[in-house]
C-alpha cells in the first residue's frame, strides 16, 4: 500500500498501471499457453481453476492499487482497476478458449455428474460477470444453470 501511494503522490500512476498490466497479461498468456496443453478430459476443470483463481486474485490485487484506481483510473481513465482485470483475462484467455470449452461443456452436461454440477454453474457465473455476451451466444448452456 505504501509504496503503491508513494508511486501515485509522485506522479507515477501511468507507469505504475502500465508495469502491472503488462505483467497481468503476461501472466495471462502463460496460463492461456498452458490450457492447449491440458488433456481434453481436464480440460473443463483446469479451466474453472483458472477462473476461479484469477477471481481471487484480483480479489487481492485491486485493494492494494487502491490509491492508484482511485486517483489515476477512475479520475483520468474513467474507469475502474478491477473491471480493466477483467478485461485483459477476457481478451487473454476466455475468448482465447471459449471456442473449445462451450462443446465440452455441452457435451459434459448431456453426461450427467461427468463434471460436478457446481463447477459447471461456477464456470457459467464466472463468464457471465466477464462477459455476458457469453450468456446470449449459449442460452441452452447458460439457462440450465
């Protein structure tokens, strides 16, 4: 917190922002690059891990770049640090799988308990506060839960 406020007091927010989305995305392509790896059997679950652990981790993210987001994004951008998040994990990974997760999802649904019926609800909740065109372009996956 203290050195996020030192960063902002000193006229250094832009860099600051710049330095940590840049290493959010690389973060993102890492974990993106590594679900082409994942067998298509796990690949449901390994990618309801990923939500789930990018969530929390701007959970944890966000209040330490509070000075930040409130003096630097929402004042000059007009935006907000954690809906900017989630845009990169949108761009960096959802849209980089969705092609190949909505098939297996179906599929996995037509199997009942194949995949534990909360993941499966966990997943669509997760996309539809990323995106909720998601919601609109599955309406049979995303109704059901």
């Amino acid at each position: 917190y203290s050195a996020v406020y030192k960063c902002v007091c000193k006229q250094f927010s832009e860099k600051l922002y710049s330095d940590l989305t840049n290493h959010i995305r690389t973060r993102i392509a890492e974990c993106s690059r590594l679900m082409h790896e994942v067998a298509p059997s796990q690949f449901i679950l390994k990618f309801y891990e990923s939500l789930a652990s990018y969530f929390h981790a701007v959970g944890g993210i966000v209040p330490i770049f509070t000075y930040m987001n409130r003096f630097y994004l929402e004042t000059k951008m007009n935006t907000n640090l954690k809906s900017e998040l989630l845009k990169l994990f949108t761009i960096g990974f959802t849209d980089v799988h969705i092609k190949t997760l909505i098939p297996r999802m179906l599929e996995a649904q037509s199997k009942p308990f194949s995949i534990h019926p909360e993941t499966m609800a966990g997943i669509c909740k997760y996309l539809n506060l990323l995106n909720p065109s998601y919601g609109r372009q599955y309406p049979n996956l995303f109704q059901h839960y």
